[in-house]
C-alpha cells in the first residue's frame, strides 16, 4: 500500500499553482518554448497560455519572459521570480511528504491487511 496527495495553491479559491503547472514551468526552463513545453507534458498550447496568464495574474508578477517568433525564432524563459517559486514549491512538496509518510508509517504499520 502506498500513500499519494496532490498539494495545490489557491487565492480567493482559485488555482495559482501545482504539480501540472509546476511541470510546465520545468519544461519551459529545460526546452526554453512554452509551445515545446506544452507538447512535453501533452497539454495543447491554448492552455499552457491560459496556466501562465493566470499565474501571472493572481501572482501579480511576471513568471515567463515571452519572445515572439519571427526569423530567428521566438522562445521563452523563466523570471527569477518564476524560479524562485519552483524552489519554494519542491521545498513545500519534500516537507509534505515526509511529514505523511512518517504518519502514514505510524497508522498503517501495525495493519497486516
């Protein structure tokens, strides 16, 4: 038996930030293409715009530096703001799971279903 959970932040009950969106900050720091990045974590581009414009907004900062393409291509690459919160989310996840696994370890240890 193993143990999962999903942590994801709100404001005012929306949606800022989780794994999916942390995911695809990720790839566009790895591919430096919101477009590229979308295709890697198999979502369409419409809607890893969508993640980035609401992040960006109930953030209020910027998180992705967009460059239109063009002749010599666009691209895209991540603030410092933007990878600041990849750092404090990963610290936020570890802390997380290691506070449940040592609970789940105490409740499920004696269970020999």
């Amino acid at each position: 038996m193993e143990l999962r959970s999903k942590i994801w932040l709100e404001i005012d009950g929306e949606t800022v930030f989780g794994s999916g969106r942390r995911a695809l900050l990720d790839e566009i720091d790895k591919l430096g293409s919101i477009n590229k990045a979308a295709k890697a974590i198999n979502i369409s581009f419409r809607k890893a715009l969508s993640y980035i414009q609401s992040m960006e907004l109930r953030l209020g900062k910027d998180l992705v530096i967009r460059q239109a393409g063009g002749k010599n291509g666009g691209g895209a690459r991540l603030t410092d703001e933007a990878r600041s919160l990849l750092d404090q989310y990963r610290k936020l996840e570890k802390g997380v799971q290691e506070t449940l696994d040592r609970k789940f370890m105490a409740v499920f240890q004696n269970d020999s279903s």
